[in-house]
C-alpha cells in the first residue's frame, strides 16, 4: 500500500495496525507493540542508550496520525530550564518529520504529525525513525544539560 493515500481512518488504522504489529515489532530494538482500541493509540516501546526504554503514543486522529514521546522532565532551576530549552529548540532546526515541545505539565516532548493523505508504511517508518534518532541523538545531552554536574 505504499504510496496509495488511504481514503478512511478504517484503513489508515489497517495499515497502521498490520504494519506496526508485524514489520516495526520484528525490529531488534522495539520490546513492545500494543494497541488500545478505546482511544485509537498504539504504544510502541524501544529501547535506547542512556535510558532503559522510550515509548512512542501513536495517535490515530480524524485526518492525521499523531506521534508523541515523552522526552524528559524539565528541571526546576530556571537557568537549567532555559539552557535545555534552548538545547531542544536549536535541534528543531534540524529535525526532519518530528520536534521538540514544552508540554501543558512543562517537560519536554517529541511530537509528530502525518496526514492521513500521506500516510504509507515509508512515510511511518521515517517517523518513528526519526523519534528513534533524535532520542539516541539528544537524550543524553539534555539530561547532562538538565541535571549533569556544573563545570
């Protein structure tokens, strides 16, 4: 189904469903795939290098599929905040697919987003693999940021 815009959330949710369940979850470094049916969200678990695991919410929305890790919690000190903000915001820069956010609780975020017109197992694929390589980029430099010892 590759390159084929999908005309219903029926079928982006097929896809979606058939291809992590089955491609992405025979991946060396994804531990877990679910699907929670009640708010159309798969959960979909990897393991990384500085931290035991990252899971990506995948959201089926109306007319886009929603991509949402939780990063890392903001530290408190106000000049560490700002430090690990503006650490994050210059990665967007840089960011294909996927950026960073302060969230409504105040941590720090990566979000995505694909339109269901462009949705296909590539287009899926480079998501989560752009959520997988900024967490393996940039997870490490921001906790040092945010809560490593002063020089």
């Amino acid at each position: 189904m590759t390159g084929t815009a999908l005309p219903d959330r029926d079928a982006a949710r097929d896809l979606v469903d058939a291809h992590l369940q089955g491609d992405v979850r025979a991946e060396s470094a994804v531990q877990h795939v679910e699907f929670d049916p009640e708010l159309d969200r798969w959960y979909v678990r990897f393991g990384c290098e500085g931290r035991d695991a990252a899971t990506v919410y995948v959201d089926l929305r109306q007319r886009s599929l929603r991509f949402e890790l939780y990063f890392l919690p903001l530290p408190e000190d106000g000049t560490r905040r700002s430090e690990v903000v503006e650490m994050l915001m210059r990665r967007n820069h840089g960011l294909h697919g996927v950026h960073f956010s302060v969230g409504p609780d105040g941590d720090a975020y990566l979000m995505g987003r694909i339109l269901l017109q462009h949705l296909d197992t590539a287009e899926l694929d480079r998501m989560l693999g752009s959520v997988f390589e900024a967490v393996e980029s940039w997870f490490p430099a921001a906790v040092r940021v945010a809560y490593g010892p002063r020089s």
